[in-house]
C-alpha cells in the first residue's frame, strides 16, 4: 500500500436519535441516525403507527372522482360522428 495517501481510521460514537450510542471504528469524525437496532421496529418487535389515513383518503378520492366520470360517460352511450 502506498504511504501517506489513505485516511486516518479512529474510534468514534454514532449518535441516534432516540439517544442510543454505538462505539465502532471508520474514517468519518462523527455519525448521527435517525433509527438504529435499538428503536426500529424490526429489531424491537413494536410497531410505530404512521399517519397514512390522509394519503389512502386522498388517492380514492382522486380515482373516485374518475370513476364517476366513466360511469357518466357509459350511460351517455357511444359516441358517433357523422361526416357530411
């Protein structure tokens, strides 16, 4: 390897969010998460519940909307184009 041309690797803490420190080693000075082992629901068996009624309600309301459209559209009947 050649000299004096790779970064210097220490120990340092990666800091999350919920207040967790985890000691490891890298190039980087300091590390900050937003989730780790300790607080994602994977490694701790409890689930968050996210607000996504908002989302769900938004997107039937949109195709709603459509299908109503279609519907209208289908008791209209075909539409025919007579050229003279």
């Amino acid at each position: 390897m050649k000299e004096k041309i790779h970064p210097e690797y220490h120990d340092i803490k990666v800091v999350c969010s919920c207040g967790n420190i985890i000691e490891t080693a890298s190039t980087a000075k300091q590390i900050h998460v937003e989730i780790c082992s300790a607080c994602h629901p994977f490694f701790t068996g409890k689930q968050k519940l996210i607000d996504t009624a908002g989302r769900v309600e938004r997107f039937q309301k949109k195709y709603a909307q459509r299908e109503e459209i279609l519907k209208k559209a289908k008791q209209k009947g075909p539409r025919t184009i007579t050229i003279n």
